[in-house]
C-alpha cells in the first residue's frame, strides 16, 4: 500500500458547528462531512416547521436536537431507529426539564422517542441574578453534557453543570467548548465544573478538520499491509479537537507511526513491540479498531474504559466478541472492566463479519483482507460517517465486490 486516500470530515465537529450555525444565525462551514449524520443535522435544521423529526442512528443528531429544538420553542414528536429507542436519553430529558423545558416520552421512559412541547421559563430562572447550575451524570453519554452546553450561553444567567461518576469522552466535552469559544462564546472547563456563560454566538466560519476515528482504518491497513507499505491522509491536523487523535500513540505501540505534513498526516509501518494496557474512557470509537488489529497482529493488548460501548449503534462488546471469535481471536473479561484481546490460530480464510447496523464493524474488520478474502455483511452501513470507505479502499488496491 503506497499513496493517499481521501478521509470524511469530522462528524462530530460538523455536527457541533451546525447546531453553533443555528444558534448563530450565519456563518460560513467548509468541508462539512458527508456522512449520513452530518447530512441528516443539516436536513433537520433546514425544517424548522416538521411535526415529526427522525433523527435515524444518530447519537449527536437525537441528543443535540433535543436540546437545541427545545430551547428553540419546536414542538415536534423526535424519534429515531428501533436501535436509538434503546439508547438512554433520561439523563438530558431530566436536566433539559429543570431548564423549563416541556418533554414527554412517546414509548418508554427514559428512551427516544420524545414529544417536545416548547420552553418555559419558569419565575425563578428568569429573575433569579445566579447561573442555573444542574448536576449531570458524566459516566454515560458525553453527548448530554455537549447538548446542554451548545445550548447553556443562550440562557437568560447561563449555565452551569457539576459533572459526576467516572466522565467518559471527555475530550468530545472540550471539542464543544473549542467550537462554542470559536463562536463567540464564553464558556469554561474547570474539571468536574463547565460553564456556558451568557451571551450571544457570533456568525463565524469555520473549516471542519478530516476525521480522525476514520482515520483508525487506515492505520490498521498499513499495520497490516506488506513491509515498507506508507499511506497519506489529507486534511488532519496536528493541532486537533478530536479525542480520537489518540490514534497516533497507540499505534505507535502496534507498528505504525505519524509523520505530519503540511496537509495532513503520512503513516508508516514500523515494528510491533511489547504488550500493553489502553484505557478508552476518552476514546471509545476507537476501540473496535484496536481490538481488531490487536488480534491480527496478535498482540495481547488489556484494554479498559469500555463501559459505554454497550450503549452505542449496537452492544460493541458483543459484536466484537462474536466476531473475533470466528477468527481465532477473543476478547475475554478478566475482571470487570478489563477486557484482554488474545489469540488461538488467527486466521482469514473467507469468513463473513456481520456488522449489527454499525459503520465501525464493517470499518474495523474489513482491513483483515490483507490476510485474507472475506465478507462483510450491509456494507452500505458505513454511510453514517464514511460513506466513500469502500471506493477508497478500491483505489488504494483492495478488490472489493
Ligand atoms: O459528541 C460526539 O460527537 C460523540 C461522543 C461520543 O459518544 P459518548 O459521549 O456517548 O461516548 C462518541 O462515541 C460519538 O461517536 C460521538
Ligand atoms: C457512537 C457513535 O456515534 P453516535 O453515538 O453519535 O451515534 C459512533 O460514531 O461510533
């Protein structure tokens, strides 16, 4: 493997800079992400009149829009996949209703859907002098806290939240803050404390940086790829605000490294080294990534900080488990929490992954054609974040059908 291969911009910058968009009123974005829940924030957005919102698969799509529709008065029924009526939404309906917003579950409380029925300042908040202040569980969706802190400099006093448990994707929090401070907001990170001061954004523009949890992929495939294999990846920075940069140290650790160009990065196959322990707390979507190459290359790597991959576009824990397995590869629970990827026989000899309707199974397994042919089962599930993976991976070589 020898040349470039085009990333996705960032889903989570994209989708933070259209929500900071809207509360702005203007502003100019360059290189927005095509994927799925980029496409679909930007479709949501431009409809402020729709009774129904599907916000489909989308994390960042459900619990941004509950926040940002609810703060804009919509009364609207939002709703999404089977899969996201399983994903929790209690703890952002809770503190969105402290706020003075109206909510009601439409299924099952705690879970999308959700019909919103408009904001209520209530006496004390429009007269009190004091920030709101609101206690918020950091330990099951970063997303929560990133929804109310877009939304928080827009209030009468601000806002501020007291973040409590073991906070996970705390980098995805910071990259709100960078991106709210981009737009003129006055906001802070004082550790277990964030604060959105009041105020008003600014129309601003701002280019969106590639993607860097797409650009795990291609790490794997140049881990993975023959000696003296190097790939270059446009349009990621060396100056990131996204979490999922961690990337470049831990595969360090598995054989590849970084260099940075002016445009964006190259990636080189060095030697493996030793085995090691990788905490994911701050970088969950990577974690798909490393169990995979890790197996391949038969390093056994402990990972921890996986607690909230039970919750994502499937339970990843699982996916992962049954999958590896068909390759002689395991992904054990030594103790709780601690996850160790080991292998008995790695092999790739045609074997079919299914992917559970998430983009990061097809993504992570499919570079295991290095080592040998094989299915991927609903490849077009890759379109929520990266839906030109299989034309690059044809160009870069790969026969794909
Ligand atoms: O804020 C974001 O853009 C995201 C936060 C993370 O979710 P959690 O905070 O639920 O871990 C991450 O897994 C997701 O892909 C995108
Ligand atoms: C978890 C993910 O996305 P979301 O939570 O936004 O659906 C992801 O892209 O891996």
């Amino acid at each position: 493997m020898r040349g470039t291969a085009q990333l996705p911009a960032s889903k989570s910058e994209s989708n933070r800079a259209l929500i900071l968009q809207a509360l702005a009123g203007g502003g100019t974005l360059s290189n927005l992400s095509d994927a799925n829940d980029t496409q679909l924030m930007q479709r949501l957005l431009s409809d402020p009149a729709a009774a129904e919102v599907d916000a489909e698969d989308a994390g960042t799509v459900m619990r941004f829009l509950t926040a940002y529709l609810a703060i804009t008065n919509r009364h609207a029924l939002l709703t999404g996949t089977a899969r996201m009526q399983e994903r929790p939404i209690g703890i952002l309906v809770d503190a969105l209703r402290q706020l003075g917003a109206e909510i009601e579950y439409a299924g099952q409380d705690g879970y999308p859907p959700l019909r919103l029925r408009g904001w209520h300042y209530t006496e004390t908040s429009s007269e009190a002098e004091e920030m709101a202040e609101l206690t918020v569980r950091g330990d099951i969706s970063s997303q929560y806290i990133s929804a109310l802190l877009m939304i928080g400099t827009t209030l009468p006093h601000g806002l501020r939240l007291h973040l409590t448990g073991k906070v996970g994707s705390r980098p995805y929090i910071r990259m709100t803050l960078a991106l709210m401070q981009h737009f003129g907001g006055n906001c802070r990170d004082l550790g277990t404390v964030v604060e959105a001061r009041p105020g008003q954004y600014q129309p601003t523009d701002y280019t969106i940086e590639s993607d860097w949890s797409a650009a795990s992929y291609w790490y794997t495939m140049v881990a993975l790829a023959p000696a003296g294999s190097w790939i270059q990846l446009p349009g990621l920075r060396r100056y990131s605000w996204q979490g999922d940069q961690a990337i470049v140290s831990i595969m360090e650790k598995l054989g590849v490294t970084t260099e940075y160009l002016t445009d964006g990065v190259r990636l080189m196959q060095t030697a493996v080294t030793e085995p090691f322990t990788q905490d994911f707390t701050d970088c969950p979507d990577l974690a798909q990534t490393v169990a995979v190459v890790a197996a391949a290359l038969q390093v056994p790597v402990l990972m921890t900080g996986l607690e909230s991959l039970r919750i994502k576009e499937t339970d990843r824990i699982f996916a992962l488990q049954t999958e590896l397995a068909n390759f002689g590869a395991f992904l054990t629970e030594e103790s709780e929490g601690h996850f160790r990827v080991s292998t008995d026989n790695f092999h790739v000899s045609g074997q079919t992954v299914a992917t559970y309707h998430d983009h990061r199974m097809a993504m992570a397994f499919a570079p295991l054609a290095l080592r040998g042919p094989l299915t991927i089962e609903a490849p077009q599930v890759v379109r929520k974040s990266y839906p030109q993976f299989w034309a690059e991976l044809e160009k870069a070589g790969f026969s794909v059908e």
